[in-house]
RNA sequence: GCGGAUAUGGCGUAAUUGGUAGCCGCGCUAGACUUAGGAUCUAGUGCCGAAAGGCGUGGGGGUUCGAGUCCCUCUAUCCGCACCA
C-alpha cells in the first residue's frame, strides 16, 4: 500500500469529527493543560501559509501534552468584529455579518484541512450576541467600580458614594480624573447631575473629554497602540489630534499592578521590556514652583530633583489651562500665534520636525524654592500635556532638550552635577548638556558635595519638609480610550438622562446591535447607531451612539473558552477555578501593547471582582516569528518582450519584474504558465541559460502585491497536511522570522514516505514483526524519545524534525520493522503528524485513537555505552578521533594516546609540552 | 537618540552550553534502475588546493590548553519606543 495522504487525512479528519476526539470536559482526575492561540480575524484574503504556524506549534504541544496524560483544553474562535468587514459593507452595501461569517466559513475550511486538535465545541466569536453579552456585562462592572489605591483593587461605587456621604472626598485615595476637593456637606448639597458626574471622575470605565487620536479616513477614534507614527495602523491613513468626549477604561489604575505582576510571567524578556516601556513607570517629585507676583503656584513633575538648584526656566505644554493667567498683555498676541501654529500642527508634522525648537516666552516669572531666583515661564511643544503635571522645571545642564532650549533662547544654564575630581567648566561653552546620573552634586546650597543619590533623598525630604510637594511615581500609560464611532462592534450598554450616562440593568443584556441603513455617519455626524430607529431604551431614552473598540472582544475571550455556552456569567466558579488560566499562549509580538496589556488589566479587574480565580490571565507567552515571503523576480529586457535568464541578465538593459512563486519551482520559470500568466506576456520569449530560464529572488514581506503568497491549501493538497505541519517546524525555530520557500518540502515529504515503508515489506504490503528489538533498535528509538520529550518541552520542533529524520534514517538502515520500536514511534510522531500516526497506530492493530496513547517512556540504560571516539587534538586542532574506554584513568588515556602512531606523526620530533585529558570529552596535545 | 534581538556553506538551519563547526533537509555533481523522470536508490558536496596541507562561524582585538559559544570594540540587518521631564 502506498502512502496516500490525501485518503488518509480525509478518513481520519472524518473519524475525529464523528468520535468528538478532541472534546474535552472538566476532568478532576486529570491535571489540567490550558493551550490557546491568539485567535484569528477572519479578513477576506484567507490563511496564508504564515498564519498557522504558531497553530501548528500549539497544535503539537497540546498533542504531546495529552499523550503525558493531561486534559487538555484546546480552543479556537474568532474576533469578529472590525473595521475590515465595515469597510468592506460601505463599499458593497452588505452587512458586515454576512461578509464575516463568509470569511469565517472559509477559515474553518482551511483550518480543518491541518488536521488541528481543537474542541470545536467551545468555538466563540466576538461578533454574536451570546458572546458580547459578556464583555457588555464587564464594561458595566467597570462602570459600576472604582480602584481603591489603598487597598490597590477595584471596588464597588456605592462604596465610593458612602465615603463621600461621611467625608467627601477629602480623605479617600482613589485612581481618578482631575476634581476638586469637596466636603460631605457640599456632597449631599448636590443635585443627581453633579453627583453623577463627579463619580465619573472615578468610575473603571468613564465618560471625559479628551484628547484622541481622530482618524478622518476611518471616521473613529483610534487607541494609542493602532496609530503608528502618525497613521493607523490599520489601513494607513492620518490622524489627528482632537478632544471629544469617550469613552475610556482606567487602566492606569492598574499600572503599578501590570508592571510589578510581569516579574511572574514566564514571557520573553523582550515582550516584558515592551511592556515596561509601554507603562512607564518614573519615580520622582512634585515640586510647586511659585509664580512671581501671584499666590498660584506651578505644578511640575521631576525625576531630578536634585537637580531642581539649576532650573533657570519653566516651560509649559501649550494646551495647558495656565497659559491664559500667565500671559502678560505685552506678550498675548505672540502667545497666541504661538498656540495656533501648535495646535494647527499634525501629530505626523510635530514629528517630522522634532528637532526643530520652538518656544514662546509668556511674560511671567516663577521663583525657584530653592536659590529663591526669578526665572522666566515659556510656553513651548516639546513639553507634553498628557504626562506628569505637562509643565516642567528646565536645568539646561543636565537635560538635552531643555539645553537645546537653553541655548536656542539664550537662557542661562548653571551646572549642579560634577563629576568627582573635576573641575567645572563654563557652561557657556558646552555643546550638550551633561545627562549624567552619577556624580557629586555642586552650587546647590545644602545638596553640595553630595552623590546625586543621596542628594535626591535629601532633597525630597526638604521638599516634603518645606510643603512644596511629594515624591510622586508618574506612569507613561494612559487609559485607554474605549469608544469607537463605527457600527461593528459591541453597543455600550449605555443610555443617556439629562446628557448623563447610565449603565443598563445586567439582566436586560445583551443590548443587540441594530440594523441601519447604511453603515456611515448621518448627516449630522453621528455615528452610524445614529441612524437605528429605535435606538433607546423602552423609556425612550436614548442608547450610546458609539461602539466598543475591536480589543473590547479579546480582552476575555480565554475565560469564556472555559464555559462557552454559559448563559448565566462569563465562565462559571466550577470551570474556571478548573482550567485556571492559559498554561501556554503563541501568537506574534505585534499585540506586545495592546491586546495583552488591556487583557491582563481586564483580568486583574474580574480577578479583584472575584470572578476569575488567578490575577494574570497567560502564564507562559511565546511570539512565533514571522514568516517572509521569497519572491521571484523575472528580468524583462527594456523596451521588449523578451525575458532574460537571471545569470545572463548583466549583459542587458533589463527591468526586474515580480511573478507568481506558484509558477516557478526552484528558481526555474515554467515558461507556459507564464505566458499564460497575464495577457502582456503572453507572447514572451525567452533567453534561457542551460535549457532554462532562472529567476531572481529574495525574502520580503508576504503579499499579494509580491506574488509571493502561498496558500496553505495548495501545499495540503499537493503534500498533504502531515507534510505541511512538518514542513513548518523543519523551517527552523519558532521565534525566529524566516522566509518561506516551498523548494525545501520535499525533503520532509519523502521522510513521511520512508516512515511510511517502515510499516511495508518490499512488494508494498504492511508487515510488521513481533521479534524482539536488538540492542541497536532500542538504541535509536530510545534516544529519540529523549531528544523529541526534550525538544518539545523547550519549544524546539525544529530539531524534534529533525531527530525524527535521523530516526527514520537509521531505522531504515537497520531494516526495522519491529513493533517494540514502530509503536513508540508512531506515538512520538503523532502531535507533529497526527493523521499518518492514526492510520500506522490503526496499522499495528489498534483500535483507539493515537491521541488516547501513552507517551513512551525513556530508558537511559539503552544508551549506555562502552567506549567514546575521543577527539585527539594538537594545538586546539583536532587531527583524528580514537576509541577509548569510558571511564579509562587520565594517565592511562595519556599514555593510550601517546602511544597511538598518529600521534608521532603530529609531534613531528618534537616533545609535547602539556596534555589536557577532559574525561570522555576531549584529549588536546599543546606542542 | 534609547532599548531589544540577530549575524554560521549556494539556501533553511544544527552544535550536549567552553571541548570533533556544519547535524537534518533543500539545491548541486556523478552513478544505478528505467521507454521516460519533477519517481526511487547509491556516492559526493564549507572554501582554496592535484595532493600534503592551509583557511574558515559579520570585522578587529582579548581571555583560555581549547572560543560559533565568554569579554571589549566596530559594522550590518530587523523589531519596539521616541521630545515621557
């Protein structure tokens, strides 16, 4: 019987789908393995060949890990909703339901051809009601919490509400937007509406005014982590800064928890160093800096505060709200120029001209605290509102831009920092400050003569002492905006009364999306919501025009996995405090600041609710690397339709064209099928070298605009799924970006081939022997038990391919076909290629799946050996190997060798002067 | 500018973590079987050299009996952040 892949993965993928092998329960007998993919957008192009390969690696491991005994809970869905499809609908007009579950269908289809081990039972999309019910429900929780600082967790807002009917909020410390200090009396003196708005300001998930990315292409607001320099991410198009009333979630409530938490998380360090960056932790002070002339003060935000003596100027953020009371008349109009060309500017223009400094002096003096000096208040972009206090004291001297700022308006620049033994130059003829964060600190009154650490404690004491400030820690995160002028995505379950926004009764959720007219903003610049109907409660109030982001829906998606079908909470008591949380997630670096900071924060919030049992939601993350294309190029001599073979193309004026991967096969063109390829080349001639025409080639990215994408369909039916799921790993370590290039499949197809006709006598029928195995067998399929258990655990399927090769090599060599080692080896090869495993298990006389095996165990005394070929080397270089004893005494391995004739030759006369003997390892002779 | 990663044959890669550099596969060369070969099998294949031998893990330097692996330095590529006070 040959091996016939695609009958074989059609049966088995059949078997599975009738047997539910891949379902999987709660199972208390059993210790739990949780293995999740990031989960798919199902976009219109379909799975490229890039797509599963981390699905393959997850795939392998969830498989090894049931073999070892595990229930393991392997799921896969869909994030529904997104901007594609809705774009998509503008064009065509048709709902974006329709277009997404087309594109689901296809994904499945091209799913389920790999042979993926998935419970497709617990299958959840974004999009459904019955899903989003949950993530509705979380955002009212949000809504309905605030983060208590002391006790560092959410807590509920009627909490909130008794603290300020005995206190006002003069005592609670709590994650909150700017608001004034009120007594309880002032408290209960307010109406509904200001009560309502001022618990906004401290709600997880509150309404504000703020400053957001606009995307006028898109017609939404996009979150910190889709813009990319100035464009979104998604589609490319500018943005601009605007402020709009969101929707946002405090996730920088959290910031001190996400951060610290990292520390417990089995990620690699660079994804945990994207993070740390993304939140931004900075220790400091706040220090209030006088204004000459007025009992107001400036609030700036420092992290030198020892550095606060030389601070010979202020500079303000030009949006901040105190500009307008420190503009002197003399300096209004400059002022205000100053402010319009800022704000006229693009957040793509302010970073093209980053370098350029611009600035604008108020007219206004601050006083240091500390030399009691007048120094002057500018007003200047390179100082941001939206972080610390967005006003800073500068110190020339020892911070780049303000020095560059310094020298650019002629402002005095005074050195505090030193370092030991030097003497201090002029400033005035620095060329750049002196950023240095060691030191002994100089002209700074009471700080002189210290190590800027310890000045740093001094000076904050006085700070404090002196009621200037406070130590303050500042973090770079920003919560995240939350709202979304677009109709795909979830409705806040939110209505309107008196302008003020209400959470919807949990047991009146899902709110369902409407169905509009049409999928663009109305004429008054609503969002699309604003074109549905009835879009109000039963009371008439109206519903929340906006909708949630495309991260709302995979913030929790592993948690409804658990208990997808749960109508009744998000995931239940029973199956969460059983599967826990995610033992191992893969999925690309590129959501490291975005899905997987709002989905540990939004764990951290169900987690202080007690919903969830554990406060991070992935223990152990890996970034598969990306898979590049390798593109073929063809080179068409200028001005004619004649095509020039590659390594002849330097004698010709040629331009180099791309053509399809699919029509080219180790570099060589099929000359008909590119004829046939577009109607231009039709009538192509060739310039051939040997016979054949020889492209060009190199690695870029995988696209359609490349005619380098490969569809992993093709590859499963010319190969089959076994072939491709190898073919992926053989390509070398998961975390590594690499080209794909079909040529190499080859190779790993025939190993499937030869694995095959271990099973098979030489005229082609199953023959399978129950001999014992000889010592050599055991030998060869005990030591790749080790190396494959081994290379799995560390995540390195590319050396586990390889160790099977080597296997089937030398069992082929061996003439094999001894069940004692055939059996362990169709289980060892059954994560990697699962339907060739069935078929060979079922071909031993099985009659269970391959799936409810038991991973073979490794015996060490199979590989023990007697002897080692001992590399003898002079010099360092190894010149010939030589058997010897395991075990053999130094000085009897010394003499061994010295007596070897080789060795004679290689000293050539001369007497060796020292010889290293490392004990079954290596002998080096140094002459 | 800051931070991180990577660099090994024609190509994808491997190397027990300081001990025989190039495993496995592609490609290539030669041969066998064959009407045929984009099938299969056998042998070879880092580079230079007829050979002996020499050279060789991005470049330079160092530690060591011994370095792809450790240290210093430079270069290139990729990724992340970017006026974050």
């Amino acid at each position: 019987m040959d091996y016939n892949f695609s009958a074989i993965e059609g049966k088995w993928q059949q078997y599975w789908k009738e047997n539910k092998t891949y379902k999987v329960d709660i199972d208390k007998a059993k210790p739990k393995f949780y293995v999740l993919d990031m989960f798919p957008y199902p976009s219109g192009a379909g799975l490229h060949v890039g797509h599963p390969l981390g699905y393959i690696a997850s795939d392998i491991y969830s498989r090894y890990k049931r073999l070892q005994g595990f229930n393991v809970l392997h799921p896969m869905g869909y994030d529904a909703f997104g901007l594609p499809a809705e774009q998509y609908a503008i064009q065509t007009g048709q709902h974006p339901a329709l277009t997404t579950d087309i594109n689901i269908k296809r994904y499945r289809e091209q799913l389920d051809k790999i042979g993926f081990s998935y419970d497709w039972d617990r299958e959840v999309r974004t999009c459904e009601p019955e899903y989003y019910h949950w993530t509705q429900w979380a955002f009212v929780k949000m809504f309905k919490h605030y983060y208590n600082n002391v006790t560092q967790k959410a807590e509920p807002i009627e909490q909130l509400v008794a603290e300020f009917e005995q206190n006002g909020n003069t005592k609670i410390d709590a994650a909150c937007s700017e608001i004034e200090t009120f007594t309880a009396e002032q408290w209960r003196a307010m109406d509904e509406k200001q009560q309502q708005e001022t618990l906004l300001a401290y709600r997880l998930a509150y309404l504000a005014d703020t400053m957001v990315n606009w995307c006028p292409a898109l017609g939404t607001v996009l979150a910190n982590d889709e813009v990319k320099e100035g464009f979104s991410v998604r589609g490319g198009h500018p943005v601009e800064q605007r402020k709009m009333k969101q929707w946002c979630l405090r996730i920088s409530a959290y910031a001190e928890r996400l951060l610290n938490d990292l520390e417990t998380l089995d990620w690699t360090d660079s994804l945990k160093e994207i993070q740390r960056n993304w939140i931004g932790r900075s220790e400091g002070a706040e220090v209030t800096f006088k204004i000459d002339g007025s009992d107001n003060g400036i609030l700036v935000f420092t992290t030198r505060p020892d550095t606060i003596y030389g601070a010979t100027f202020m500079v303000l953020a030009p949006e901040s709200e105190l500009v307008d009371q420190l503009t002197t008349p003399e300096y209004k109009q400059d002022v205000e120029e100053y402010i319009t060309m800022a704000k006229r500017k693009t957040e793509r223009e302010r970073q093209a001209e980053a370098k350029k400094v611009t600035g604008q002096f108020t007219g206004s003096y601050a006083i240091n605290p500390f030399t009691e000096q007048k120094i002057p208040i500018w007003i200047s972009e390179y100082v941001l509102a939206g972080y610390g206090t967005g006003a800073i004291m500068a110190v020339p001297a020892h911070d780049s831009r303000d020095f560059v700022f310094a020298k650019t308006f002629g402002l005095p620049i005074v050195q505090t920092v030193s370092q030991p033994g030097e003497t201090p130059t002029d400033t005035a003829t620095w060329t750049e400050s002196y950023d240095a964060k060691e030191g002994i600190v100089i002209n700074s009154g009471m700080l002189n003569g210290l190590e800027v650490k310890e000045a740093i404690r001094t000076i904050n004491e006085n700070i404090e002492k002196l009621g200037l400030g406070r130590c303050k820690v500042n973090f770079r995160l920003r919560d995240a905006i939350f709202s979304r002028q677009r109709y795909w995505g979830e409705p806040f379950p939110v209505y309107y009364k008196d302008g003020l926004p209400y959470a919807i009764d949990e047991d009146k959720l899902p709110l369902e999306l409407p169905e509009v007219d049409a999928y663009l903003p109305t004429e008054q610049g609503e969002p699309p919501l604003g074109r549905a109907k009835t879009w109000h409660t039963p009371e008439g109030y109206p519903y929340e025009l906006s909708t949630m982001p495309g991260f709302a829906g995979s913030s929790a998606y592993y948690l409804r996995y658990m208990d997808p079908k749960n109508d009744k909470g998000l995931v239940s008591k029973e199956a969460n405090e059983y599967w826990e949380n995610v033992d191992l997630y893969i999925g690309g670096t590129e959501h490291a600041t975005g899905h997987l900071v709002y989905s540990r924060f939004w764990n951290k919030f169900l987690f202080d609710l007690g919903y969830v049992c554990k406060n991070e939601p992935f223990k152990k993350l890996i970034n598969q690397g990306m898979i590049q294309g390798r593109s073929n190029f063809v080179y068409r001599v200028k001005g004619t339709n004649q095509f020039v073979s590659y390594n002849l193309r330097k004698d010709y004026d040629v331009t180099e064209i791309h053509v399809d991967v699919n029509i080219v096969e180790n570099d060589v063109l099929d000359t008909e099928k590119f004829r046939a390829w577009r109607p231009e080349f039709a009538e192509a001639e060739f310039i051939l070298e040997n016979g054949k025409y020889i492209c060009g080639w190199a690695v870029e990215k995988m696209s359609k605009s490349m005619y380098n994408v490969v569809n992993p369909d093709v590859i499963v039916d010319k190969y089959g799924a076994d072939t491709l799921r190898i073919y992926e790993m053989f390509l070398g370590p998961l975390e590594q970006s690499k080209p794909w290039d079909t040529n190499g499949i080859d190779g790993v197809h025939k190993f499937l081939r030869r694995l095959w006709r271990l099973f098979q006598n030489a005229n082609n029928e199953v023959s399978i022997s129950n001999d014992t195995a000889t010592k050599d067998e055991l030998k060869v399929i005990h030591k790749t038990i080790k190396k494959i258990s081994q290379d799995i655990e560390n995540f390195s399927f590319n050396t586990g391919v390889s160790a099977f090769m080597i296997c089937v090599n030398e069992l082929t060599d061996l003439k094999c076909n001894k069940r004692e080692v055939l059996e362990p080896l169709t289980i060892l090869i059954a994560p990697y290629a699962p339907h060739i495993a069935e078929e060979l298990w079922h071909m031993l006389g099985h009659q269970q799946s391959v799936c409810d095996a038991q991973w073979p165990e490794f015996k060490e005394e199979y590989l023990v050996e007697s002897s080692f070929t001992c590399p003898i080397s002079f010099n360092g270089k190894t010149r010939f190997t030589l058997d010897i004893p395991l075990n053999l005494p130094k000085d009897e391995v010394e003499k061994m060798v010295l007596a070897h004739e080789q060795t004679a030759r290689f000293l050539d006369g001369k007497s060796p002067k020292k010889i290293i003997v490392v004990p079954n390892k290596i002998v080096n002779i140094v002459v």
